[in-house]
C-alpha cells in the first residue's frame, strides 16, 4: 500500500533519527580516545596537586612517601605536588570520578581498571604510552591486559607496574632433614615437595600425621583467584573466544576442567575447615612465622608481609629472608589425581593479573599525571618498588636486573603459563559462583560427605558454576 506525504515524511524522520543515534554511539565510543588524546598536550600543568591511590601495601612499607618525595623533588620547578589520595585502595572511581571525589592517578589491576572503559564508559583515559621511558621495556602481553579496541582501533588505558602470578611460598627451615634423601628423586637438588603437588600432598599428609596443629600445604581453597588455576591447567578457561572476553562463552567446565575439582577436593583432605572461608589467607602470615604450615600460595607483592611477621615471632631479618622462599608453582600430574604420577606432569596454568596505574578522565592535570606516571615507572622507581616491596616488575630490564623469579614469571606470561585475568567488568560475576563450588568441594572432602567424588559429579557440579556465570552476566545482570 502506497504511503501517504505526511506518513512517508514521518518515516523518513524515524530513519533518519535512527541514523543519528547510532551515529551519535559511534561518536561516543569513538570519544573515549580522541577526548584523551587531546588531553596531552607536553605543556605541564604548573602549581597543582595530584592526588595517588595506591595500594595499602606501598604506603605500610613507606614505598609510597618515598615516590611521592622523590617526585616533588624532582619536578619542584613546576609547582607540583602529588599526595596520597587517602582513600581505600579499592575506591570506585566511577562513583566518585564525577564528582571531583576520585584521584588522578591509581594503581590497580588490569582487570578492576578496565572496567572503567568498559562499553562507552570512559572514567579513565587512553594514554601515549609510546612517549612512556618504560614502553619499550615492557612485553606485549602485558601491554594487551590494558588494550581496549574501539571503531577497530587499538588503545592503551594502563601502564604496567607489577605482574601478579600465585607462588608458593615455604620455610626452608621446616624442611625434613633427610629431604636429599628422602624427597629430592630426581637428584637435582631440589627437594620434590616444591616442584611436584603430589610430593607436596603426600609431604603434608606425613605432617598431619605426626602433628595435631601443624599443617603442610595451606591455602584458602575458597579464593577463586588461585583455585581457578587447577581448572585452567586442564583446559578451563574463564570466557571464550580469541580475546578471551566472550562472555557468552564461559568455560571453567569445558575440556577436562573438573580434574581441577579433583585436585581441589584431594588438598582440602590435608587441611582442615578454615580452608572453606577465608581464615587460611587472613593468619598464613603469622602461621607461617610460627611455624604452623609449612607453604601456602599467594602473590609475590606480599613477601614483606611474611618477614615481618617472622621478625615479630623472633627472628632476626637475615634470618627471615633466608628462610622464607618465594618459588614457582608445583607441577600438577597429568592424570589430575594427586596420588597418580604415573602419566607424568604439566606445567601449572595460573590465574595473574597486571597491576599499573592509569589517569582519571576528571583530572584537571593531565600532562602532570603523565609525568608522575612516568616517574613512577622509570627503572630506578620499579627496581625501589621491587626491593621494598618484593613486586615481580613488568619491565623487562628490571626483571633481568633482579634476576632470580623475576626473569621466570615475565617468561611464564610469554608463554601462556598465566593467564591473565580478562580486562572486562563481567569478571566480577565470576567470582561468587566459583568461590562456593571451590567451598562446597572443600567441606565435602572434609566432612565425609563425598556428595561429589565421581567425574560425573564434579563435571555436574562446574557446569552449574558456568551457568550460574553466564545467568549473572546476561540474565540477571
């Protein structure tokens, strides 16, 4: 049927206001980097105040004062001065950033700073990291934690500070005295309970054995940040695709992904009902200083927190240091059973993480924020965060540098061995349904109730953990 003048002219303006709408999206999405982009200029703000949000971490073990000193100093001639923000380290800058109340510059992890340009969001801005002294110095990997693509462009919202990968951390001293002999098969020197989880395993059942309050291998197994390895390292993955952010696509089920349940349930056996909740992670420093566990995994930033608690529990600092071993993940059995070697083993799969700092889109200081960001990132102010705080640098020259972990972790994220948490805000929907199943395997192994003890049971058990996962991001969200 033939459209009237006036009903052909009203469609004509439904069409063409669908045109500018989507039009006028493109343009949004396409502002999150022209709008930064023309915010650096090279001409340095003079006389203002930028405002840092760091970790808590850096301002207990001074790390912070002596950056922020040594940034005044620096660029004294500009009338400069950036302060700690004095706010909690995980302050939402999309609730406060509008309203003047967020910092300028923050150092988080990639994936709580890339929620920030999440969509057409755009609280932080993209930054010329090719003018940064540390681009060049810094893997590719790296780098692509803070990549956002927008109208098939590529943008960097993050400068890499740290890469955060579980290790296992362990007394030295606590070791059996005859471990050479006893614990160290292969003769390379290296006692079997620090290279292979099944030796760890086995190690801690001989302590629970021998004592009612030690323990050997002790972790909060309802952290889905470390449990998540065990799934990833038999194939799991978070979300699907060549980015790793299709969300529609959630994977900790897929290929052999339950064998990680496996292993969940088989160390939950040596440990005992704190390993359900988060006390295990809340006292490993003081038990560890004490002597109560023998290892337990967490990330390397937090070294400075154990020898702290060693020197308060009595021993000298020296002693500390020397004791207290920061090491690479076990290798899991291939089998995916803790009491079968008889496959062989793997490489361990870890979840990690790259922290960095980024630049506030409200900030009235831009260039400044940019210079402090490039201070704060120069070899000398990494390899001080990296002594003090015992931080695994992205620089690779810091790495190198520093030798030891440091060169092993920068080639664990080339080769894939972390799997680096996806820059997406949906990731906050993974950890609940995750955590309670990594619970539920924990107290079901503890209690006798053995409800998930078969394959098919545990496979049962993650798929619902995928479809709880996938419910929160695209039903109920």
């Amino acid at each position: 049927m033939k459209k009237t003048l006036p009903a052909l002219i009203a469609h004509i303006a439904v069409i063409l206001a669908v045109i500018i709408v989507m039009g006028t999206l493109g343009l949004i999405a396409a502002g999150v980097a022209s709008e930064g982009s023309e915010k650096f200029t090279d001409e340095i703000e003079r006389n203002v105040t930028l405002r840092i949000l760091e970790n808590d971490t850096a301002k207990e073990q001074g790390y912070l004062k002596e950056l922020l000193d040594a940034f005044n100093a620096e660029y004294a001639e500009y009338g400069i001065k950036a302060v700690d923000a004095n706010m909690d380290q995980f302050t939402d800058l999309e609730t406060g950033g509008p309203y003047g109340y967020g910092p300028d510059v923050l150092y988080q992890a990639n994936d709580a700073i890339m929620k920030y340009v999440d969509g057409t969001r755009k609280h932080i801005l993209p930054l010329p990291v090719e003018q940064l002294d540390c681009y060049e110095h810094i893997g590719k990997n790296a780098w692509d934690a803070y990549k956002v693509t927008i109208e098939n462009q590529d943008f960097i919202c993050g400068v890499p500070v740290n890469i955060q990968q579980p290790l296992l951390f362990y007394r030295k001293d606590l070791l059996p005295a005859n471990w050479e002999t006893e614990w160290d098969d292969d003769k390379n020197g290296v006692p079997d309970m620090i290279e292979y989880w099944t030796d760890l395993y086995r190690y801690s059942q001989t302590i629970r054995a021998q004592s009612a309050s030690n323990y050997g291998y002790m972790k909060s197994l309802n952290d889905g940040y470390f449990a998540s390895g065990y799934f990833l390292s038999y194939g799991g993955y978070v979300f699907g695709g060549e980015e790793r952010n299709d969300t529609s696509d959630v994977g900790f089920s897929k290929n052999d992904g339950y064998l990680g349940a496996k292993i969940i349930r088989q160390l939950a056996s040596v440990m005992n009902l704190e390993c359900t909740e988060d006390t295990i992670t809340k006292n490993s420093y003081s038990r560890m200083a004490q002597g109560a566990y023998f290892a337990t995994m967490t990330t390397p930033d937090v070294y400075t927190m154990f020898i702290k608690e060693m020197v308060n529990a009595g021993f000298t600092e020296e002693y500390a240091r020397e004791n207290l071993i920061m090491t690479d993940v076990p290798k899991l059995p291939v089998s995916g059973d803790l009491e079968d070697e008889s496959q062989g083993f793997k490489d361990m799969t870890v979840m990690g993480g790259i922290n960095g700092y980024a630049i506030s889109s409200y900030t009235k200081a831009p260039n400044a924020a940019l210079a402090f960001v490039n201070f704060a990132t120069s070899y000398k102010m990494i390899n001080r965060r990296a002594e003090l705080l015992g931080i695994s640098p992205a620089r690779g020259d810091s790495a190198e540098a520093l030798g030891g972990l440091n060169a092993n972790i920068n080639n664990n994220l080339t080769a894939g061995t972390i799997y680096v948490m996806p820059s997406v805000r949906a990731l906050g929907q993974v950890w609940t349904p995750l955590q309670t199943y990594c619970a539920i395997l924990a107290d079901d192994s503890l209690t006798g109730k053995n409800v998930y003890v078969t394959d098919e049971a545990l496979k049962k058990g993650l798929e619902n953990v995928d479809n709880q996962i996938y419910a929160a991001i695209h039903t109920l969200g």
